[in-house]
C-alpha cells in the first residue's frame, strides 16, 4: 500500500513538469547509508544486584532517502521524500506543495516536517551534521510531538541587522480525536550576522485532550502521548541557539513538555503485568504498589512533565585528503512516565532508570573524503540511576553515507 | 661581474618574479553575477546570506539558485570572503536545505562559461566568477576584491 502511494506520488511529481511548462528540471538527489551500533556492558537487574550482560550489534540494512522538488513557477513548488530500504518497505516522509506568495508569506500544505528547534526539518539530512543520532529531544523512541504536520504558514522579514522567522502549523491532532482537538504549533527565531547566529522558540499545544496514535503493545508511539493514556491535554515549549563561527558550530537547545493526562487503568494493568516495569514505576502506575493489579487499583493520575536538553559542537578542518571535522555532544532527558519496553511505547533508556532520567556523552569524528561521502564515527557512554545506583555503559556507532545529485 | 652588477641583477631577477604574482592578485577579483535580465540587486549581506545558507530566497520571495564556480581555489576564496566560512561548511548547510527540502540543490559549472550559463536559463540564479570573464551575457551586482 505504501509502496504503491510512494510511486504514485513520484509519478505525479515528474509528470507536473510536463503540465505547467517546465522552468527548470525536476531536481532528483537524496542519499544512502548503513549504520553499525553497538552497546557493551548493558547493566541489568539480578534481584538487587547490577549485573552486566552482553548487547547484540545492530546493522542497519542500507537504506535510502530519495527527494525531488521542482519549482514549476516561481511561486510554486512540490517536495518528496521517500525513505526505505526495499520496495516494499518506502516510507513517504514528505510530500508537500509550496506556494510563495512573498518571503513574508508562504504556505505548505500535505505531509510536512514542522518548524520546531534546530532539527526536526533537517532530521533526514544525516550526512550534513555532527554526530549520528539525533539529539533526544527528536529520538523516535519518545518524541515530544509528531514530527509532521499538515498545513503551516511561514515567513520571514528582515529585522535590524538579522531576519526573524516564524510558522504557524496545524493539523488532525496526535492521536485519535477526543474533543475536538484543534492542535497548534509555533516557531519564531531570529538569524543575524551574515547567517551565523540564531535564536529560536518553539512551541506546542495539543489544543485540548486527545491520545496516542499506537496502542499498548504496538510500539514506541509517533506522538508525543503514550499509549496507556485515555486522554492528554499538554504543551510543550523549545528553545534553541546556534553559532556558526568560522570553522566552529556550537548548538544548544531545551524543551520541556508538560501533560495534564489520565491514564487509561486497562492499558495500565496490560503494561504492569507484561512490561517488566520497575519498582518506581509500580509505584507510580498503582494506588498500592503492593496491592493487587486490577484496574481498580490504577493510579488514573498521569500528570508528567519531560525535560531534554542539549549542547553540541563541531569543527570543520579542510585538509588535503578531505574535511575531518571532530564533535562532542552532550545529551539529557528526563521522564518519569516513560517505561523500558519499547514493545508497549516506552524508552530503553529512559524507561530503565529509576526515575527516568539518564545523561549521554558523545566524542566522535566526521570525514568526508569528497562532498558527496561522510564517515562518522563515535563513541557514547550512557549514566543514569539504576537500583539506586549510578551506573554507566559504552556505546559505539559507525555511519557511512554516499550522496547523489548533490 | 662587479658585485653592484650582480645585486643588481638579482634585484631585477626576483622583481620579474613577484611582479606577475602582485599583477596576478590585483586582478583576481571576483564578481557575483545574476541574469542580465535580472532587474533586482542584492547587498553583500543577503549575498552572504544566500551562499551561507541562511537565506534560500530573493528579497521579493523568489527561491535563490545557487550556481556553485567549479574552479575549486576560486571558490574558497569566495565563501572566505564573503561567506567567512569553510567550503566544506558552506557545502554541508546548502546539502543540508536540499535535504530537507529548504532550499534548491546547488547547480555546478565546470567554467566560468558553464557558469554564466547557468545563471542565465536557472530562475533566481545566482553565481559568482572571476572579474575578467564577465561579459554582457551577465550582470554584475558585487564585485569581491
């Protein structure tokens, strides 16, 4: 089915040029790539004690991100973005119309990455930034929001020495429409010094009660509400800084998402009873912890809070045989609602503290031999409280991109 | 040879060798061009904004196309200049606009010709060239000393 909606949206993209008199030719590019990861010393419960157990490697299958535009007049334009790793398995990402009626106004419409901190647009664009995961704030496994939406308005206007930005966006909502939801985000930054600097807000509100896309046992969910809610109300503000400077580019961004929420005590039950839940969040999930788990005894309270934030920098040194550009990163996210399993919508970090915080630093280096290459690779040690206990593992990661068209 | 003749002679002899490589940098300008029938100009900031990546338009909302100069020493002294960044850098944020479909892919031309032809058949294109290939077929709006 999506195979088929990925190549009719293809189909219709190149056959716009033939319709409204070609100004320029369909642009086709995009990239593929592999990824190693791999996780060593994982700690793990026996009983009271910590125990450390060996992780599996995971190897990405090469995958592909194919995007095309085309301008079809200056004041209109279409955008695809197929992602997959075989036919049968394409995700369309994108799939959007532009029309420009000035700098100050511009409106798109269909499947669009919204306006939201420094990476949800450019979450695809893998090869071009420091590092290889995405900051926690934009990681699948808990997103704060979905990452698309489906009518936003944007513009920018000159303003002192700099430009300052904003969109508006909207779309159905997060999950199922409880009440009539009408969902806002927002963006407003600020870019100045010939492009160098930047500073951003971002925000959301989910416009009233709604709840998660995905069921208990279903996965992590694609929106910000986990699938044990019956109903959540919640915003969620950014804010985000950039510096490019010369040779240097230095990111720091924060977000904190607070939800008014009621959980749903039948899904409560299925997840204590199967998702292998800890002590903490026993104790959150239940009016007795040690009680019985019925759903009379479901703590329906599912108010939370989730804080992330981060700070990254890079350096981009030019030599003979290419650019070589070291990064560090530094990574934290907090909340205490989140489980371990990702198989009923929780987090395999965050999920496995006992409060559901955990800190991660990141060392690692990008090469690109040519432009159209990049070799990352990098090393993370994870900290976070377990068993009451501070502990820590490593993790390695390799990435190998090759881009085309560009 | 008296030891006046052969100071002399070197004086001369290393004057005939910097001389062309001053000639050489005085003349090495660079112009940043557009379509000749291209009636809007653009001040040397929105032109660093546009090759940094920060700005994917025209001050009237018309989408920029960069036409990037395949003459790779060129081009480094053109992004140090006017960008005052990296060309890896620079690059890297142009992929990343095409990539999220910010902004156009950037075209390439081989020469200063390919260049100045691209600009002319890509709508809101923008590139730039050595001073001494600019010829009507272009228009000029910031020349980079």
């Amino acid at each position: 089915m999506l195979a088929r909606r990925a190549r009719m949206a293809v189909v219709a993209l190149a056959l716009v040029p033939a319709v409204a008199g070609a100004q320029d030719a369909l642009q086709v590019y995009g990239y593929f790539s592999t990824r190693l990861e791999k996780v060593f010393q994982l700690p793990v419960a026996n009983g009271t004690a910590v125990e450390r157990a060996a992780s599996p490697k995971e190897f990405s299958q090469p995958f592909f991100n194919v995007m095309m535009q085309h301008q079809f007049d200056p004041r209109f334009k279409a955008f695809i973005n197929l992602n997959g790793s075989g036919a049968e398995n394409i995700d369309v990402r994108n799939l959007w119309g532009e029309w420009t009626p000035s700098n100050a106004f511009n409106v798109r419409v269909g499947k669009v990455y919204r306006k939201f901190g420094l990476y949800n647009e450019i979450l695809d664009a893998v090869p071009t930034y420091y590092g290889i995961e995405a900051p926690e704030a934009f990681d699948a496994d808990h997103l704060l929001i979905s990452r698309t939406t489906t009518a936003m308005v944007y513009g920018v206007v000159r303003a002192g020495d700099g430009r300052l930005s904003y969109s508006v966006s909207t779309d159905n909502g997060e999950g199922r429409d409880i009440t009539g939801t009408l969902p806002i985000g927002a963006d407003v930054n600020y870019n100045f010094g010939r492009g160098s600097y930047t500073v951003g807000l971002s925000g959301y509100t989910s416009g009233g009660a709604t709840n998660s896309d995905r069921e208990v046992g279903d996965g992590s969910p694609k929106t910000g509400v986990l699938p044990w809610m019956a109903r959540d109300s919640f915003t969620v503000i950014n804010a985000y800084s950039e510096a490019r400077v010369g040779a240097f580019t230095l990111q720091a961004e924060w977000a904190q998402a607070d939800h008014k929420a009621q959980r749903d005590a039948d899904a409560v039950v299925q997840v204590v009873n199967g998702a292998g839940i800890n002590a903490a969040q026993r104790a959150r999930f239940l009016v007795n912890a040690n009680g019985p788990v019925n759903a009379s005894n479901v703590n329906l309270n599912g108010d939370h809070t989730i804080r992330t934030w981060y700070v990254r920098a890079g350096y981009s040194k030019e030599t003979m045989r290419g650019e070589v550009g070291p990064y560090i990163q530094w990574d934290y996210y907090s909340n205490p609602e989140t489980i371990s399993s990702k198989r009923f919508g929780g987090d395999a970090e965050a999920g496995e503290a006992d409060d559901g915080a955990f800190g991660k630093g990141t060392a690692g280096v990008l090469y690109r031999p040519v432009p159209q290459v990049a070799f990352k690779v990098d090393g993370s040690f994870h900290q976070y409280k377990f068993l009451g206990r501070t502990v820590r593992y490593p993790e390695i990661r390799i990435d190998l991109s090759y881009a085309f068209g560009l | 040879m008296t030891l006046r003749a052969l100071t002399r002679a070197a004086l001369i002899a290393v004057a005939a060798l910097v001389m062309p490589v001053f000639a050489s940098s005085a003349s090495a300008q660079i112009s940043v061009i557009v379509s000749a029938s291209q009636t809007k100009n653009l001040s040397e900031r929105e032109v660093a904004e546009i090759f940094a990546g920060a700005s994917t338009t025209w001050p009237d909302g018309t989408k920029a196309q960069i036409i990037e100069n395949g003459d790779a020493v060129l081009t480094q002294k053109f992004f140090a200049k006017v960008v005052k960044k990296p060309t890896a850098l620079v690059r890297s944020q142009w992929t990343k606009l095409a990539l999220s479909g910010q902004g156009a892919a950037p075209k390439k031309g081989a020469s200063a010709a390919e260049v100045k032809d691209l600009v002319n058949k890509s709508a809101g294109g923008i590139g730039y060239i050595n001073t001494s290939d600019l010829d009507a077929s272009v228009r000029e709006i910031l020349k980079v000393p």
